[in-house]
C-alpha cells in the first residue's frame, strides 16, 4: 500500500451482539465465502480508542509509535497474518488518526486475503456502532441475537462473565437495550436470531447476502471444512463448537443445565427485552419464585453495571 487512498472508500462489516451470542459461527460462515474476510476480534475500540488519553497527542512521533507497536502486539495482528513492517511503513503515510489506523488494519487484512469485502468480528463493538460510523460512515452492521437463558449458560465456560446470573443478565440486558437505543445511522444493520442461524442456515445466510449485496455460496455451509486461522481454539477453547458442525443440541441445552432459580433470575431482570425480541419467558407461573429472584438480583446487578460501565464509557 502506497498511500491512504484506497482506505478513503473501506465499507468494512461489523459482526456484533452479545458475547456467546454466536458471533464466531458467524464468523467462520462468513470468513468462507470467498469474497468475504472476517478479521478476528481486534477489540479496537476498547483497545485504543478509549485509551486515546494515554496515548496523547499522535502528532508526537513517540505516541505515534507507541500506538503502533501496541497495534501490533495484540494476538490478533499474528492471527490476520499481518506483516509488521509493511504496517509501519504504510502507517507514516497517514494522517494519523485511530480510524486511519483501524482502517489500514482491515485494508491490509482484505488486501492478504484477496477480497472485494472485509469485515471484523468484536462482540462489544455493539455498543460503539455510532463511534464505529464515525471511523467508516458506510460501515455495515450485523447484529446476532441469542436467547439470554443459553447465553448465560455458556457463560459459565468462560474467565469473564461477572460472576453471578443476575450479573450476567443483566449485562446482555445492557446490550440489547444499546442496540436498540443507540443503532447506526441510515439503517445499516441487520439483525438476526442464533436460534434461526442454526435452524434454518442457508435461508438465514441467503438472506444476509442479500443484504451485503452478496451472492450466496454454498461452502458458508461448509465453513468447518476449511481450516480457519480467525479462531485459535488453543487461547480461547469455548470457541471450540464453532469450528465444528452446525449442533442443534445448543438450543434447549440451558433448560437442562440451568437450575429453576437461575432461569427465573434471568427472566427477573431481562424479561422486558426478551419479550421484545421474541423470547418467552418461563417463569410468570413461578410468582414466588420470581420475587425472591428480583430480591437476589438487585444484590447482584451493581457488579454487572460497573462492569457494564467500563465497556461504554467514552
């Protein structure tokens, strides 16, 4: 890359929702169409933008490379198959910006891999889906969506969920809730259901190519076939499932493996954004039940809003 140009016109797509929300399995369909590239999760905003005090003014060239080397060092760079040097270089030719940046980063990755588009996959990027128009005003925005009881349920395979179900729910009641209020501009999303994804996936997937002006392929079927470097199993072993075929025993598995108080607390404090989304709720029958639910919850959701907090504070 010899100048900035080519970066002026970059309409990346933003694989977002909830974490454990599907957006892996997503990912890898996507990643395998063969005009399509799906970086991994670059956590750009979190990462950098946000941390724009303590990187200071850009303009000083120590900044500048500290930035970069901090770019360069997240597992991801390795995992876009990125060349160092060929980053750095084509960096001093910008205008120095963090939308500059992250956008030589997607250029460079499309560039790798061959593609007419490019996109990146982080969770959280949801609740920066304005910011996000701010860097790419033409960006596209994928919203997965999955029922809170089977996200909450895989939660408890991961190093960071808040650490109590009344927390965890509340925090995908943050998220929805972000969505909803704060969408990107001019209607550049779409959303769909995990359940449906698995269910019914080549009309779910037809239907999302159509909205990326994109023909389908029938080897976004086949993406576990293909030997994917957007998921490093080893770093993050939840991820595992996504890399295998479509199971659609992650659907109901929750009814089994949470208890009666832990679908109930959930339902507590999500039901409104559930009910919203389609999802019914379980527990109306269980008044009692849901009572002490609420009254456990509240003890529970200022951990999950500070946690909450530190993802959306600006």
């Amino acid at each position: 890359m010899k100048d900035s140009k080519p970066m002026q016109t970059l309409n990346p797509i933003f694989l977002v929702g909830c974490p454990r929300s599907g957006t892996t399995l997503l990912q890898q369909m996507l990643d395998a169409h063969p005009d399509v590239a799906i970086a991994p999760e670059t956590h750009f905003i979190r990462n950098f933008w946000l941390k724009r005090e303590h990187y200071g003014d850009l303009a000083e060239d120590a900044n500048y490379q500290v930035l970069l080397h901090a770019i360069a060092d997240i597992p991801e760079f390795a995992e876009m198959e990125l060349d160092l040097s060929t980053f750095q270089d084509a960096a001093q030719t910008l205008d120095r910006s963090y939308a500059a940046l992250f956008t030589l980063l997607l250029e460079q990755f499309r560039q790798g891999r061959n593609t007419q588009i490019v996109g990146e996959k982080t969770p959280n990027h949801l609740l920066y889906m304005q910011t996000l128009q701010t860097f790419f005003p033409k960006a596209r925005f994928i919203h997965i969506i999955r029922d809170p009881r089977a996200v909450i349920n895989s939660w408890k395979t991961v190093p960071w969920s808040t650490g109590s179900v009344g927390g965890d729910a509340e925090v995908w009641r943050r998220y929805m809730a972000t969505a909803r209020q704060s969408p990107p501009d001019n209607g550049a999303i779409f959303t769909l259901h995990y359940e449906q994804l698995i269910s019914a996936s080549e009309d779910c997937l037809k239907k999302l190519c159509n909205f990326l002006e994109l023909s389908f392929d029938a080897s976004m079927l086949d993406y576990h076939t293909q030997q994917s470097k957007r998921v490093n199993v080893n770093r993050e072993p939840w991820k595992g499932n996504a890399v295998r075929p479509v199971n659609n025993k992650s659907l109901n598995r929750w009814q089994t493996e949470l208890s009666t108080l832990e679908i109930a607390t959930i339902e507590a404090v999500a039901s409104s954004e559930m009910c919203q989304l389609g999802y019914k709720t379980q527990s109306a029958s269980w008044p009692l039940l849901k009572a002490n639910a609420q009254k456990h919850t509240q003890q529970k959701l200022k951990l999950a809003k500070r946690y909450i907090n530190k993802l959306v504070k600006l």
